[in-house]
C-alpha cells in the first residue's frame, strides 16, 4: 500500500490507513473517528472505556503492547469531540498479576492518560461480575467494562504461540478480572467467542502501526506493518488483519468458533479476502517445544499450582526460558531510566526520535528539560547514534534493551 492510502472495506464497515510518524497516526486516527463517528455515544458524559493491549512490561514499540502514539491520538479524538468520562482500563496477564508489577506505570500508559484527564483502571484488581464460558465455567469480567456505554477495543498484530493470533478477538481476554484468565486458557477458543457474547465491543482501533511475529506474543519480533485501522466488529478486524499479515484465517482457532456464531456472513468473509490487500508476510509462532506443551497438561494443573512460587526465582524462570517452557520472565525491578539530553554532537538529524515520540516533540524539544515529558524512552530505543543521555537503573527494562534495541534501531 502507498503512503496514506485509505481503504473502506464492507461498504465502509472498516477503514483502513497507511500510518507510520507520529504525525500520520494522529492524522489516521482522527479521520478514523470521523469515519466511524456513528459508534459513538451520542451524550458528551458517556461511561467510555478504552481498552488498549497491555499483555506485559514489554514497551510499545516491541509490537507486544499499545503503542503509546495509538493511544494518545484515540484519547485526544475523544477529547477534541468532548467526551467526559473516559476510562483506560486493562487487566495484564496472569503472569504480570501475581507478581503485582505495575503495567501502565512501566509503560507510562498511566502519564499518557493523566496528560488527557482520562482515568485508569487496573482490571485486575476490578471487583467484577461472573459470566458463563463455554462447558459451565464461570469467569469474573470487569465491571469497569460491563457497565461501559461505549467500549473502543484497541488491539495490537501479534503473533501467539497458542492462539496463532493475538488482535481484537484476543484482546478481550483483559477484561477478564486476574487469575481467572487461567480458565479461559483451558478451552481458549471457544472462551474468547464466550467472552465477546458477554462484552460487546463498540469500535476497534487496530493498533497496527509495530506488530510482532515469531515466537509472539511475549518473545517475538517487532515489524514494520504501519497501519491503522477501524471497524465496527472484533471479528472483521481480525479477518482483515489475517489477510493483511497473509495468515490463512481457518489456522486461528477462534476465527472459526466466532463465525460459527453469525457475526459475519460467508458472503462477507468472502468480501474481506477480496477487498483487503496482503502487505506484509508475517513470521507464525514456531511450534511449542514439547516440554512447553507437556508442562500445560490438564492433568499437571496440581503440580503446576504447587512449582508456581518456585518459577518466580531468576534463574529458575532463565533456566525455562531458555528450555523455550516460559516466553517471558520478569524483573521485579522498576526502571529508573530518565531521558537526560541529547547530544547534538552525535546526533544525525535523522528525525526518527520525532517519528516516535508521543507527545509530539521536535528533535530541538526532545531532551531539553529532563523529567518534562512522558519519559517513555521511545526516542532513546530507535536513536540509531546514542545521541540521547538517560540516566537511572535499566531495572526492567534491562532485558528489553538487549533483546529489542538492536532491532528497533533498523526497523
Ligand atoms: S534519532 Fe538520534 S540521531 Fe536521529 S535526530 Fe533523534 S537524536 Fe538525532
Ligand atoms: S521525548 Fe522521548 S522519552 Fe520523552 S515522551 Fe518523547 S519519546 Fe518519550
């Protein structure tokens, strides 16, 4: 696709735009919501709650969790249209909840939200309400959500090494209220179409902009896809994702659970495979090592209960890291890390820090008063000179550095 083409798909169901800055995001989004204007609530005081993916710590632009440049151009659409009452409002993963690391404030979604007087709900610590999943289980969600009048969905393009793809239909697993995610992981297809009965979604902004492939969603590869997207339904969004990323819909094991239950017609499904263009050939999550698949056996589940605590040791989870038996392994460390200057003798004008930046600063801006901005390092981690200064302790971020710097640097 060229630079800022737009596409509507299903007569207009979904539109589609070509966005990489920061300058074209907060564009597309914007003439997204003008499109899409009609999902809207029609009362300025509307319950809104944006739900974006934050699956884990890993920063946005590791493809892992929302982009913060996403995120802000959705609030600030809101807030250009006035709208009042507006939550962000995520539940992590079970992984991230037991250890009670503090997501939003690693990823500084909580600064982005503050700067647009928007709230900020963990989830997770949400009392929530039970809903029926498929075969009798009963889950809490999120009262936060079900009591939304409007729900803005915003999902990321994810490589999943159990689900094969983590978009929109995925993303809902976070309105899922802590440890009970774990029963919806026991029959995880059908679970998610049982969810989206429960929540409906509103609009979906597809946070397509850096997607991750390869052993996705916590130890993949960022990539350059460079869109943005809106629609009305979960399940277009991730068919035309699907088509998008040349991934065969039928090898995600929810799509065909979600179109078993009417959401789209086959004349429809036909629609978007005609109607949407391949642009990127995405890298699938390798198979699970055997060790992986054998250690989430139902009949282990007593046995996985009592070696939890055990898992939580450093070298115990790097030990199963490297077995491929756990993709991510956290830090209990927060970063320090503060954007200091920039160096104006390294620097190459290459202006890929301003692309970045979510609050839109120029490169002169960038590093000049520190502890000014959101400090959410994006600016640091693609600089392809080390010409800006942090100081404070990597903590948390230390892994991400090695593993993701390099990569960002070139994408
Ligand atoms: S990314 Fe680095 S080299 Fe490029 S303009 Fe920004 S500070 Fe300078
Ligand atoms: S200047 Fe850098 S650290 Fe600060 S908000 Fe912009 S990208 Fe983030």
């Amino acid at each position: 696709m060229n630079g800022g083409l737009a596409l509507e798909i299903l007569g207009g169901r979904m539109a589609i735009r070509v966005a990489w800055t920061r300058a074209e995001i907060v564009d597309a989004v914007e003439a997204l919501f003008v499109h899409h204007a009609a999902r809207l609530p029609d009362h300025r005081d509307a319950r809104i709650v944006v739900k974006p993916n934050l699956n884990n710590d890993l920063v946005g632009l590791t493809g892992n969790s929302v982009d913060l440049r996403v995120l802000w151009a959705v609030l600030a659409s809101l807030g250009r249209r006035g709208f009042t009452d507006v939550t962000v409002a995520d539940g992590p993963n079970v992984g991230i909840d037991r250890r009670r690391i503090n997501v939003a404030q690693r990823l500084k979604v909580d600064a982005v939200a503050r700067a647009h007087g928007a709230r900020l709900v963990d989830l997770n610590r949400d009392p929530g309400r039970e809903v029926p999943l498929t075969g009798g289980a009963r889950v809490r969600v999120a009262t936060t959500v079900l009591d939304a009048e409007c729900l803005i969905s915003l999902p990321k393009v994810k490589t999943h090494a159990w689900a094969v793809l983590s978009s929109a239909l995925k993303n809902h697993i976070g309105v899922v209220v802590g440890q009970d995610k774990r029963r919806v992981h026991q029959a995880l297809a059908p679970n998610i179409v049982a969810l989206h009965d429960a929540v409906r979604t509103h609009l979906v902004v597809l946070d397509g902009v850096v997607g991750m492939e390869g052993n996705g969603p916590g130890d993949g590869d960022p990539f350059r896809l460079g869109i943005v997207a809106a629609s009305d339904h979960p399940l277009l969004n991730d068919l035309a994702v699907c088509r998008l990323v040349d991934l065969p819909w039928p090898e995600v094991p929810c799509l065909p659970f979600a179109l078993g239950r009417g959401w789209l017609t086959p004349a429809e499904v036909e629609a978007v495979g005609r109607e949407v263009p391949t642009v990127y050939s995405i890298r699938r999550a390798p198979p699970l090592p055997r060790l992986a698949v054998l250690a989430e056996h139902r009949a282990l589940r007593p046995v996985r209960r009592l070696a939890r605590p055990l898992v939580h040791r450093p070298l115990l989870a790097q030990g199963l890291y490297r077995l491929g038996v756990l993709q991510d392994h956290y830090d209990l460390r927060d970063s320090t890390f503060s954007l200091v200057r920039r160096l104006a003798e390294r620097c190459g004008s290459c202006h890929r820090c301003e692309d970045v930046c979510p609050e839109g600063r120029t490169r002169e801006q960038i590093g000049l008063e520190p502890g000014a901005c959101l400090d959410c390092l994006y600016c640091w981690l693609v600089c392809p000179h080390d010409a800006l200064e942090v100081s404070g302790e990597a903590g948390s971020l230390a892994r991400q550095i090695a593993r993701y710097r390099p990569i960002l640097a070139r994408i």
